[in-house]
C-alpha cells in the first residue's frame, strides 16, 4: 500500500497566520449593523437552494425556519468567528445563516460588516439551474447504506432502496446495484435493478462474492462489474524460518531449545478483485481479462469493445474483442475514472497525500488536470480558528449529460456535500448541500466506491 506524506507544514501558516492578523487586525467578535454601517439598511441574497435560518451562529443551533435561492434578508449582524451572519426575516425574527460564499451573496457594503474578517468584495451571483434539464442524480449516503434519487435543483429527494455503488442506465430510467449479505471481504452478494421511481426491484446475478461498481454498456444491455475473486479475506498467523513477507505484522522471533529461530507473523487481509461482465436480460455471464486488482470499470461511450478500471498500478484499457489489457496511466493514486458522455475525457479520484481531489484528462491519457485544489486562504483561515491545516477532500465525479459540468462530493464545508463545477473546473458551488439532506449524512470511505450517478 502506499504511503502518505504528512500534513502541510505548520511554520509556514504559522507566518502567514501572523502576517494575515497584521493585515487583518483583531477586531471584536461580533459587529453589529448600526456599529459598522451607520442607519442605512443592509441586506444579503441566498445563492444556495436552500438554507437553513438558526438560533444562532453555528450549525450546532437549532434551526427554525429556511430561506431559499434568491430571497434578500436585512443583515443586522456578523460573527467574525464562526462566519455567519445575524439576519431579520420578513416577519421581524431574526436569526443567523452561514456566511460561506457558497451559501449566500453579500453585498460590498454589507461585507465592511466583516471589519476586515473577509477581505474581499466579490459579487456572488445567484446559481444557475444545471445545464441539463429533466435529469436526475442518484447518490448513496453510504457504501451499503441508503440509496436516493433527487432532481439537479435538489428538489424531489425521494429513497429509492439500500445498497452500493448505484449507476443509472443510458436511458435514465433503471438503476443497477449491488448488495452483500455482510460488509464483509468475502461476503455474498448480488446484482440488481430498480426503477429510478422506486419501482420494480429485481435481482439479475446472485451468489457473488463482494459485488461492486456495476456500470452499464452504452445500449443498456450489458452490466460490467467488479468482484471478489480469490486472494486473503481474512487475517492468517504463520511461522516458519524464512523472512516475513512485506506487509506482515505483529512479527515474534523465538528460538527452540536447539536453537532454531522460528519466527511468527501475521499477514493483512488481501482481496483479489475481476471483472464480470452480465447481460441483463437473460442474467448470462463471462468473467473478464484483468488486474490482481480491477476495481471501478468505466464504459467508453464511443467504442463499445472498450473500457477502463482501477488496476494495480494505475489505471488500465480493456479491449474486450481482443481481450487484452493495457496501461492507460501508472500512477497507483488514480481511482474510480469515468468517462464523459462523448468519451473524449475522463474523470477520475486522485489521492492527494493525505486527501482526494478531482484530475481530469483526455481519453488516452494526455492533458491531465486538476480541477479542485484547498486555497491558501482557506489554510490560513484554519489556522487563525486554531485547527490544524487541511486540505479539504473532493471525491466521486458524475459527469453531467450533456457532459458541460461534473457534480462530486466534497467536505470543504465540514460535512459531506454534493457540488457541481464546469468541466473545466470553474464556478464551483452546491448542487444539494448537508442543510437540503435534512439530516442525511453522507459518507466517503475512498474504498473506490462509486456514490454519484447522473443521467
């Protein structure tokens, strides 16, 4: 497996910590209206869908009412700890939002209520409707967990069943998935089907072991997906007289009474996974030429012979006429591609030292990119809250239909989130946020799950 380097340097936010107290100045905790602004009326727009009104400055407060995208609210207050900004609603309540440019729009006199906090005067505009209309996204909260079906706009949030890794069909209307009997490495499991309204769930391959990241053909009638085949699934103690195999544990060296060295060890768990590939009417099957490890296979749109997957030291080609495999890129940190709906670019997972971010590159591996990155600020802000710097995680893209934007999930906020970006990377912002789950966490392991599909 493969090491992770440590977090960034502290000495250096450290300095730039002080050098942006300096620019910034300490000023009090909580500013109010009349204080900063004089008499004159301040306001703010919601740029998010929705967003939650609370008791008080922090997601900790209870919430009692909700804004949403587009309504103005007057600004009466700021809390220059946590962000958020104390508002009065239209019935004369007032209540606190969160202060994130993802959430709200301030305007440039509203924003010297910060005394400085944010030093900025960016013009947020309310966010535009997805460039696909009539389209869903389809999510799981967690890997065997619940599965949801929710429209782009984030209205419509409807549960669809439990289980893994959803994918919606070429014509949106079916999600395949898969379930285990456990969460365990080695676990049955099978392959299903259900109707993006919640109807008509069915199975259509069983006795699987640890079936995962099904994925449909471009016409719909055939399902690739990876499966436990061979390997360790649990962990094994052994001695003998030789070296330990690299990766062992709890190693014991003892001596006999002749003195013969013995030495004990435990090895780690080590799942082989391949690929079968099922035909979904009549359920017929063929097991796939692959890696030690194929994981997260992606179909190519254009060429119906070929996909790509996560193999053992990057990701590989799939040429399944000539049933030969090939490397596409060599580097162990890509993860999860997907093609995008023209098939001239995928998107992929990259662990980034200690968290994940977003590439994207053409098909045959050039041009590679990074579309999501942690800013400096964001660094610098953290450690003036007193926490450890951290790069926030952005994970799991789902190109859109028409193939203009990719939604992922990210925790930039403090919870996990469903955002969308241009395909280039811009204009990054919620598509349905932690307050619009209403309570629905998601999760992310980095286990090469798939959670988003959108069609």
């Amino acid at each position: 497996m493969r090491g992770l380097r440590g977090l960034p340097n502290v000495k250096i936010f450290s300095r730039l910590g002080f050098i942006l107290l300096i620019l910034l100045g300490l000023g009090p905790v909580f500013v109010t209206a009349a204080a900063a602004q004089g008499n004159e009326a301040k306001s703010l727009a919601i740029v998010a869908p929705a967003l939650n009104v609370r008791s008080g400055p922090g997601v900790s407060y209870p919430a009692f009412d909700i804004l949403v995208q587009g309504e103005r609210v007057a600004v009466i207050g700021y809390d220059e700890n946590s962000d958020w900004w104390q508002v009065e609603l239209a019935d004369g309540k007032t209540g606190w939002v969160s202060g994130g440019p993802a959430y709200v729009a301030v305007g440039t006199e509203a924003a010297e209520l910060q005394a400085g906090a944010m030093n900025q005067n960016t013009q947020y505009t309310v966010r535009n409707s997805p460039s696909t209309s009539n389209s869903t996204v389809v999510f799981q909260a967690s890997s065997g967990g619940p599965i949801y079906a929710v429209d782009p706009g984030g209205t419509n949030l409807r549960y669809l069943t439990s289980g893994l890794d959803p994918v919606l069909s070429p014509n949106g209307q079916w999600v395949a998935f898969s379930r285990w009997e456990t969460s365990q490495d080695g676990a049955l499991g099978s392959l299903w089907l259900i109707n993006v309204d919640g109807s008509g769930e069915r199975v259509i391959h069983e006795n699987l072991f640890n079936p995962r990241t099904p994925v449909w053909s471009p016409d719909g009638s055939q399902i690739v997906l990876s499966m436990q085949h061979g390997g360790r699934t649990q962990y094994v103690r052994k001695c003998s007289d030789s070296r330990p195999p690299f990766g062992a544990i709890d190693i014991d060296i003892r001596r006999d009474a002749d003195g013969d060295r013995e030495i004990c060890f435990t090895l780690l768990p080590d799942p082989h996974w391949s690929l079968r590939q099922v035909d979904v009417a009549s359920g017929a099957h063929e097991d796939l030429t692959g890696d030690k490890y194929s994981l997260s296979p992606t179909w190519d749109p254009n060429y119906t012979p070929h996909l790509v997957y996560d193999g053992e030291s990057g990701l590989v080609n799939l040429d399944l006429d000539q049933n030969r495999t090939w490397a596409l890129t060599g580097d162990v940190n890509d993860h999860s591609p997907v093609f995008s709906p023209d098939g001239g670019k995928i998107a992929l997972s990259y662990r980034q030292d200690d968290h994940w971010e977003i590439h994207v590159m053409n098909a045959d591996g050039s041009n590679r990119r990074r579309l999501t990155q942690t800013s400096y600020l964001d660094l610098v802000q953290q450690q003036l809250r007193g926490e450890q710097p951290h790069s926030h995680n952005n994970a799991a893209p789902a190109w859109s239909p028409d193939g203009s934007q990719i939604a992922f999930l990210t925790d930039r906020t403090g919870a996990w989130e469903i955002w969308i970006m241009n395909a280039d990377g811009s204009n990054q912002q919620p598509l349905i946020t932690a307050e619009m789950l209403a309570g629905i966490p998601l999760q992310y392991n980095g286990m090469d799950e798939r959670s988003l599909s959108w069609r």
